[in-house]
C-alpha cells in the first residue's frame, strides 16, 4: 500500500500569503544584498501595485517599526515573517507610510498591517520591492517559493516544511 501513502499523508506544511498585490519575484532579484544573499531568512519578494500591506498568516505583530517601513509577525506556527516596505525606506523617517497595527495586537490572514504612497516613495528614488522574509528559516527543513507570477494579497508566496 505504499502506492497510496503519499495521497492520504497529512500536509504539514505552512504556507504565507502574499502581504500584498504585484508581481511575485525570487528574492535573489532584490538589489540588496542582506536580502538576495539571505543573510536575515529565506523568502520572497514582491513588486507591488497596490500600497495596502496584509498579515500574510494568522499571527502576533511582533514588531512594528515606527516609520512603518517594516513589520514583523509572529505566525501560529511559530515562522517568523518580515515584511519590509522598498530599499532604505527607513531614511524617509516614516514619510508616506501609515501604521495600522501595533506591537502584540493579533492578527489574522488578510488584516490591513500598514499603507504606504508607492507613488511618493518610488518619487523620492527608492525601489517599492518589498522583500517578505522568514527570519527563522533555520527552523525549517525546506522553504519553497510558489505562487502566480501576479499576486493578490492572501495569495500563496511560501511554503514552509518543518
């Protein structure tokens, strides 16, 4: 019967959405090296369209950086995810980006995180890639990307294996 092992087998597996619509990207694409050589975690990345910023899982807002550049959220399986809004946006000192959560506020999947003006931060010079990144990918046995080359916010971007 190991023919049918694999079709009944329970998928342990975590999957992230999308924290926001555009276009999904490997994050080897991403001009800075901290996130293409993945020196914080495994991840994705996406170009968005849209300036509206989702929880990616059902989770705790770990942290939420006061420029609102950047979140982190603590996922119900333990992953941590950080979603940074573009490159060096934090030298804007929070300038076209709004904050919509807070610091140990829970979350679900689709939960508005934070806004950002796309079209005053790529006015300003700064890449608008957003890098979606799994801080712990140490605790994780494999981390693979999927998805639609377009994405919606909730789609699926990642899938963790423990």
């Amino acid at each position: 019967m190991k023919l049918f092992q694999n079709l009944f087998a329970k998928d342990n597996s975590t999957r992230i959405g999308a924290p926001a619509a555009g276009k999904l990207v490997s994050i080897k694409e991403v001009s800075d090296p901290t996130f293409s050589e993945e020196v914080l975690g495994k991840g994705a990345a996406i170009i968005p369209t849209e300036g509206k910023f989702y929880a990616p899982v059902d989770g705790t807002v770990s942290t939420v950086f006061p420029t609102g550049h950047a979140a982190a959220i603590t996922g119900s399986g333990g992953e941590e995810i950080l979603i940074h809004i573009g490159l060096d946006t934090v030298k804007l000192e929070g300038k076209h980006f709004t904050i919509h959560a807070a610091e140990g506020q829970e979350v679900k999947k689709g939960d508005l995180l934070l806004e950002a003006d796309l079209d005053q931060i790529k006015a300003e010079g700064y890449d608008i890639i957003t890098p979606v990144v799994i801080c712990n990918s140490d605790e994780f046995s494999e981390i693979q990307m999927m998805g639609p080359a377009t994405v919606a916010p909730g789609d699926d971007i990642l899938k963790l294996q423990k």
